[in-house]
C-alpha cells in the first residue's frame, strides 16, 4: 500500500512556466525585446533532436524567443567553440543551450566551457558549478535546481538533515550534492564504487538518485519517512528508484514520469529569462 | 597507549622540495629561465607577512624565484584585479600566489578570478576547483593536495572507502571532499549544521577534519583503523583532532604540527614548477 505523498512535478513546472511567460512579456514591453535562447545541436541524433525542439516549443509558448543553430555531425571542437563564444558575445542571445551528450570526437569540456558564464542558463560550465558549490550567484544545472524548487515547494528544509546523492556525474550528481551542502545538509556521494550502497542510503533523510540504473534503490533501502528523489533517466520511462516498494516507506516521492523531468525545461526557461533580464538592464522584472 | 602509526609530512614534504628543487634546477638548465612564483600579498598583517616570508624562503632553496607584489591595505578590489591580471599576463612570472584572508572591503573571490588558471598554483580559482571537482588535469588547491599525497604515501587507496571531511571552506574541506571522492571514495561532508557528528565520523575509514575547531574529534568518535587526517590549524599548534585520544584508535594519523601543515608549501612549490614547465614548453621535466 502506497503511503508517500507525491512531488507533482508537472503542475509545479507549470507554474513556473506560467510566472516565466509573464515576466518574459514584462521584459519584452519595458525593453521592445524577447528573451532569447540560443540552441544548439550538433548532429541529428533523434533524441537530442527531440529534446531541443520541446525547448523550442516551451520557449514559444512563455514568449522567449529561440534561435537554432543545427550544425553537422562533422563539426570539429574548434568550429563549435568559435560558434559558441560568437552567440556569447552577441548581444541579442541571452541564454545558451548546447544540447549533449554530442560526438565522440568533440572535446565536451571546451565547447562547454566556450559559453560565457553569464548565458550559461543550462548551469554546464566550471564557473557555474562553482558558484553553485560555493552557494554564489549564478545559474545552477537545471535538473539540479529543479530539485531543489521541488524540496522547496513541499517544505523540505535541508539543513542538519542527511542526504545521500546516488551518482556523480558533472551535470547531475556532483552540482545536485553541493547545492544541497549550500543549504546546510549533511551530504554523502555514492557511486558505482559504494561498497555497501544500501547502507548509505538507509541513512538519508533526503535520497537524490541520479545514476541511470533502473530501479537501483529499493524499498528496503530506504529510511522510513525519508524523501526520495528520482532524477534517474532510463529507457522505458522507469526511474532510478523502484517506486511501489519505496513509496511504502518514504514520506514523499517523485513519480517518473511527472517528477524531475518537467522541472529541468522550467529552470532552463526561468534562467533564460534571469539572464535577459539582467542583460537588458531590468534586473528586477 | 598510542598504536596509531604517525603520517610524517615533514620528512615527506622535504622529500618532494627536494624533487622540486632539482626539476627547478633542470628547468633552469634548459630552458635558461628559473621557475617564478608571484607572491602579492595587501596590508601587513603579520600572521599573512610570515607565511609569505616562509614561502619565499622555500623558493629561494628550492632554486624558484619569487617576486613578491606588497601592496597596501587600503588597495582596492579594482586595484588588486588589476594587479593579478597583469601577472596573469607577464610571461616572466608562472605562477600566482595571492595570501589570503584579505581585508575585509575587498572581494576575494572577483581577486581570485583574475587569476590565469593556467598560473594558479594555490588552486583557488573556480576552474581549478572545477578540475578538481571532475578529476580532470589542472592544479590542486595545496592543503586538500598535500592530504592526497600523504594518503598516496602511506598507501591508503579511498577507492570504496567510505571518507568523512569535517569542513566545508572553499579552499580546504569542499576540494579535499572532492579530490575523494575522484579516487572512488564515497564521501560524507560534515559542518556545523550536522545534527550526530560523532556518529557521521564514526562511519569513517578516512577523516579529514578541516574545520578549525581545537580537538572537536575525539577518540570516540574514531572507527578502530580509520586513518586522521587533522588539516585543522587553531592557535597554539593545536589541531582538529584531540590526538592522543584518536591515536589509540586509529591506524594512521597525523600529527600536529608536523602532518598536513609542510605538504602545503610542498604542493605550492611542485606546482608552480609543473606550471613553469608548461609555459616554457618542457612539460616534461
């Protein structure tokens, strides 16, 4: 019998995106122009494909206009570098989204790191993730920062609590436990080298799962009236986390889908939209 | 009675100045130009004049020229950024020691950034924390790198270890977390805000306590075998750990002063002649 009460993702990434449109058409009549996101995509890998052009869609429907950059498969690290650092000098992109994973042969570390920080909205390069690590202003990875308006909006206060993040990935795992440390939680990092994972996630209070093996945490792993979050992404829609036996014990649960994965495109949007605001010069709309 | 075996990181700190200085010496040969360290420290306070008078003085044995930037306490943040830009462009200087903490009405971290990382051999940029962060090439901040070096020393692989830091500065407890966890620890932070300290140090097979607080670890609180680490610096040569009562207990730990303490000036040193190395094109001395 399920007990956890859910973390409605969908609805509040719709409110987010509702409050997005509203202070994008805000900006656009005080300054006479739209927030813009550039996309970028290189290759046409049917999945990366699909996930830029829900972007498009959603920066559409909250008024933030888009600007697609499709470059060939072939592209080489230095041809997107000059790419990218031309849109971050263009005053007329605010925000900057290269879609990854990209090609084997391109140096993703460089094309990330040849946004300038101030358009960085998807929260990919070494200085956001160190202004989120070191809780300064800047943009955080957004399904990162999605979690954290999800704990939030169901009045989970991380501080002296403990969490335990399951994965380290750069974009993921690593930014989502130091965010969670800025707000003063006690946090531990497992991984694939965890000698006795179900241990370390008895522990938590707060379990951010974040590795890509379906259903890796079980029921039985978890403390009972602990938080579970699912940003775990396999094929088939199915989570990190195995949801029946879990939500048993937790006290609240993402559900996959309807979970993280509305709040990514929302934070995207809402830093969008940040972005342009202070590029515009209206910090406060 | 103590059974811990002592990790001695003065004879390994002058084992690795020793290296340094004969990589200093090879450099100099064939390249004709001697490693240089920048040191700019504002104000005159005498803790920060000390330290960088000892640096200085290892430079001088270890064959690396240091030219020292004095500045005054009034200088501004703009001053400051200007200085350490202009050393971050100078082709005769290789690497960039600023002393911190500075005063008070300057911004640390815009007088960090303005740092090449290419130069910052103190590690306290955001990409070398980045780099860090992601076990990707690039300098160390010098304490949490000096606690690697004497885990390596002694032979204590983290790999599926499970690593308490007790601290989280941006220079000492978060990297040293980091660097942890990229060797395939599974690592726990603790501060302030942790509710059961004991109990969170207790799961340790590794502690680093880096917090600045006199002897807050105590015995009990230390898993039989773990290894200490005390990066802890208080008044009075006193450290994290209350030594004597955590020795009984521990496999490995460090004394204080005499553990962690010369590993940083060694690390700062080995640092900046890899930095020279690079920049005069001999990487491989």
């Amino acid at each position: 019998m399920s007990q956890a009460r859910l973390m409605d993702g969908t609805s509040l990434a719709r409110r987010i995106l509702e409050e997005t449109g509203k202070r994008a058409a805000g900006l656009t009549e005080r300054t006479g122009t739209a927030p813009c996101l550039a996309t970028v995509l290189v290759g046409e890998d049917p999945a990366s494909v699909t996930y830029v052009r829900m972007k498009q869609n959603r920066c559409r429907k909250a008024g933030i206009t888009s600007r697609h950059v499709a470059l060939p498969a072939a592209t080489t690290t230095e041809e997107l570098v000059g790419t990218l650092e031309a849109l971050s000098a263009d005053p007329g992109v605010h925000g900057i989204l290269l879609q990854h994973p990209m090609g084997e042969h391109i140096d993703e570390r460089a094309a990330f790191e040849a946004i300038a920080p101030g358009k960085d909205v998807d929260g990919v390069t070494f200085a956001s993730f160190a202004t989120m690590s070191f809780g300064l202003p800047g943009f955080v990875s957004c399904t990162p920062g999605g979690v954290m308006r999800l704990l939030d909006e169901y009045g989970v206060d991380p501080a002296g609590k403990r969490a335990v993040v399951v994965g380290r990935s750069a974009i993921l795992g690593k930014p989502a436990g130091m965010l969670l440390l800025a707000r003063d939680a006690t946090v531990t990092y497992c991984h694939s080298r965890t000698r006795d994972l179900s241990a370390a996630v008895r522990e938590a209070d707060i379990v951010v799962a974040a590795v890509g093996r379906p259903r890796l945490i079980r029921g039985q792993d978890v403390k009972p009236g602990a938080v579970v979050i699912d940003a775990g992404y396999n094929p088939g829609n199915i989570g990190d986390v195995d949801f029946d036996s879990a939500a048993e014990r937790a006290s609240l649960i993402t559900p996959v889908p309807g979970g993280v994965g509305p709040m990514t495109i929302a934070t995207l949007l809402e830093q969008t939209v940040d972005a342009a605001a202070r590029q515009l010069g209206a910090a406060g709309v």
